[in-house]
C-alpha cells in the first residue's frame, strides 16, 4: 500500500513568487496535516484539514493557504514568497478526527527560495 | 495542548539499549502518545503510539506510567543506522488539536 505521497521533490522559486505543493494522502486517510521544518529546526505545525474543510492553523501568516479536495488530496500554497521560506514542508495523514488515530508522513518537498 | 520536553542530545554505542523520555505534564485525557523518528532530510518515520502502561512492538517499547506525565521510548540493542532524531507527539486528533512536536532529541551512535 503507498504511503503518504508528495510533489515536488524539490522546488526553486525566485523571492515574491508563489509555489504550490501537492500531497497526496494514505488511501482511506481523510485528515491532511502540512509541516514546516527548516534546516536543523523542528516541526511548525502548518495546516490541517480534514474531510475537505480546513479544521485548525499554526502561527503562519496568511499567504500560506492551503485546501483539500474531494478525493482527499490536498495542495499548499505559498504566495509572495521570501527567502526565510526556504525550508522542507511535511504532509502527513490519518484516517480522521478519532483519538489515538496515527499520523503517518510523506518524504517531503523542498523548497528553495532565492 | 500538552507541551513536550525531551533531552536535545544523547550518545550511545552499538549494541545498547537506549531509553529516550518525554516529559508531558499537562497531557489531556483524549491524548496518545507517539514517538516518531527522523532521519536528515527525510519525513518523520513512526516507531511506536501508547495511551497507557506498556506498548511493544517489532522495533521498540513505550512505556507510560500509570500519571501518563511523561513516557520512555526503549530502543534495544541500537546500531549506527539509529542515529537520528526522535520525537515525541502528544495529543488528540480530534477537532481543534494542532498536533505540536517539540523539539526532538539527537541520538548518536557510536561503534
């Protein structure tokens, strides 16, 4: 069975443009979960969403925006990019809103802002 | 939201068994605990979830004691391809929980 699936592998955006980031999640899984990490740094809770609505949001300004389709999978944008943006976004998935439900993640997708 | 605190570092040598804790003192009652572990440049791979007492399975133990304030992962008998970062997730995937990793705990091995 695939797991957690993410495109691009890597990504190189110019300072101000936008980049789009796709997931797609474990077959049967309804709840998509967007990750920020930098380099050496932790994990910064992005996005999530579940069952096509966005259900909760980190500390992230607003041109991180995101959505979930009707299939389950799911896209983050990043629009007027700035260079500390540069950083690998983790997706990860369940399979809904239940207690003890695991959260399983993609390889993620580098982005690279200059 | 319950808040994690882990070691930032610790060093092992092959063949050891290593426990890692994670202090959890506010964890809620719907709250399970994970335990997740990340290689440079790769997603977080899970190990292992417990709500309570003593979970095992083909690679670790996770043990909570009975207060659930805090939790040990046990890796037995660990070789160089452990060296990673491991962390540890408290919480609830219900409605209006944002899921927060703390900072992870830096495990070297060493032959």
């Amino acid at each position: 069975e695939a797991g957690v699936t993410q495109s691009p592998t890597h990504l190189i955006k110019t300072r101000g443009q936008q980049a789009t980031l796709r997931c797609s999640p474990i077959s049967g899984h309804t709840s998509v979960y967007w990750y920020q990490q930098a380099l050496g740094l932790g994990l910064q809770f992005l996005l999530w969403y579940d069952e096509g609505e966005e259900r909760n949001r980190g500390n992230f300004p607003p041109r991180f925006s995101g959505r979930q389709f009707p299939n389950y999978s799911s896209e983050l944008n990043v629009n007027a990019l700035e260079l500390e943006d540069s950083a690998l976004y983790l997706c990860a998935s369940s399979s809904g809103r239940e207690s003890g439900n695991t959260i399983y993640f993609g390889e993620g997708s580098w982005l690279t802002v200059v | 939201l319950a808040k994690t605190t882990q070691p930032i570092s610790m060093d092992s040598y092959e063949g050891q068994e290593v426990n890692i804790t994670c202090s959890h003192n506010n964890i809620a009652t719907n709250d399970y605990i994970t335990w997740y572990q990340q290689f440079p440049s790769q997603g977080p791979r899970f190990i292992i979830q417990g709500y309570k007492t003593k979970v095992t399975n083909e690679v670790a133990s996770l043990f909570i004691p009975a207060d659930r304030k805090s939790s040990t992962l046990s890796l037995p008998r660990v070789s160089l391809s452990d060296t990673a970062v491991y962390y540890c997730l408290v919480g609830d995937n219900n409605a209006g929980n944002m899921l927060t990793f703390g900072g992870g705990t830096r495990l070297m091995v060493k032959p």
